[in-house]
C-alpha cells in the first residue's frame, strides 16, 4: 500500500471515531468528504490517482460484497442495505475495515 494511501485510510477512521466533530452524519456525508480528498488532491497526479485506485477497488469490493451483478457507487450500495444514517455509517466502517485488510495491490480498472 502507499503512503498517500495509509494517510487518506487513517484520515478516514479518524472522521469515522468522531463523526459528530466532522459533522458527517451517514453514508453519504463521507462520500462528500472523500470527493472533496480526492479534488484537493488535484496537484498531487501520483497521490490523486492511488487515492482513486483504492476507491475503485473498495467499489469493486462492496459491489462484489453485495452481489450487485452491477457496478453501483458503493455509498448507494451501503446506504440500500442499511436502516438509516447510523447504520450506514457502521456499516461503511466495517466494509472499508474487510477492504483495507484484504487489500494489497491497486485496482487496475
């Protein structure tokens, strides 16, 4: 994994241990945090393009949890299969968790 990665990984739990001070409230609040990442990466090419490389993979990853026989923004995917802007996040959290475990070499998309 790169170290842009491990940063935008560790940033991302540190919003997920304290939500309320980030204000993100469900699934798609850090959706917005993660595109908002991702357009401050903009001139950093090398980082932009690994942070997008992961979120592909978690894409990838939540489709093929979920067995979706489609490729769905995965926030659409969590926030379908959870019972409201909680669970949603829970649920965000424990799949990026299983994805940042089991990943290791970069989607090629």
């Amino acid at each position: 994994m790169i170290e842009q990665q491990k940063e935008f990984i560790s940033f991302l739990f540190a919003i997920l241990k304290r939500n309320g001070m980030f204000n993100v409230n469900n699934v798609e609040d850090i959706n917005l945090v993660i595109l908002g990442y991702e357009a401050a990466l903009i001139s950093s090419p090398i980082a932009q393009k690994s942070i997008h490389q992961l979120l592909l993979g978690f894409r990838v990853f939540v489709n093929a949890k979920f067995e979706t026989h489609q490729d769905f923004d995965w926030a659409r995917v969590i926030r379908f299969n959870s019972g409201g802007d909680k669970p949603s996040l829970e649920l965000f959290e424990s799949l990026f968790t299983q994805f940042t475990n089991e990943y290791t070499v970069p989607y090629q998309g």
